[in-house]
C-alpha cells in the first residue's frame, strides 16, 4: 500500500484527499502574461490571493519553461527567488511552499534559506544530476 502521508518540515501532512497548489511565477516572461509578478508587492498579493482562494500549498518559479525562453543559471534563478521568498516568509511563516526548479543548488538554497518544503522539478532530476542526492 503507498502512504499519502509525506512529512513537511517535521509534520505528516495527509495527502489521502486532494489539496490545491497555487502557481505564483516570479518571471518576466511566463507563457501566461497574467501571472507575472515583478515586485514583492505584486508577490505578496499573488500569496494572498492563493491562500484566500483555498490554496494549502504556493509552488513558487523564478523560471519560465515556455518553449522559446533563454534558461537561466542557477545563480540567476536564486537572485529572483530570494526577495520573494524573504517577503512570502515575513507575511505568511506559516505556509507550505514548494519551488519549481530543476537545479540541485536552487533547491538546496530554498530548502536551506527560503524556507520551501517540496521540490518541484518539471525534470524529473534528468537536467541535474545531483537533484535526487540533493532532496535526499
């Protein structure tokens, strides 16, 4: 039988029914224009607004993913993410949020110093090969 319990920062959270997860996109150039938030005030009421439409979980990306995008590096990724993350923090300690990224050092960074609880890798840990060492 596979458990629908998995443990978030030292808590079991039941997954036996259905959660929603709300996307906030800390990019320029998300596919959707709507869902681009470019200052911590706009992330802030991106968080708000997920939260308030039932949301338990913010997933949290700092790069887009639409076929003509430039990658970023893994440096760049993080520069986006922790003004956000600092100020989702302060506003929201509570709540559980993941980040949507397929580097390894962008997910140790979160984990360490944002404050994310699930690893969200559109990859499946093959861009980075040290992503499954580094959730472990």
């Amino acid at each position: 039988m596979i458990s629908k319990v998995i443990n978030i920062k030292g808590e079991l959270f039941d997954l036996s029914k259905p959660v929603v997860m709300g996307i906030l996109n800390v990019t320029p150039d998300s596919v959707y224009s709507g869902s681009r938030n470019k200052t911590v005030s706009d992330v802030l009421k991106r968080t708000e607004q997920i939260l308030s439409e039932g949301a338990t979980i913010v997933d949290i990306g700092a790069q887009s993913t639409r076929p003509t995008s430039d990658l970023l590096s893994a440096e760049q990724e993080i520069e986006r993410l922790a003004p956000a993350l600092e100020a989702i923090n302060k506003e929201f300690p509570n709540i559980i949020m993941s980040v949507d990224t397929f580097y390894a050092d962008v997910a140790r960074f979160c984990v360490r110093v944002g404050g994310i609880a699930i690893i969200n890798d559109v990859s499946g840990g093959n861009i980075d090969e040290k992503m499954f060492d580094t959730v472990a």
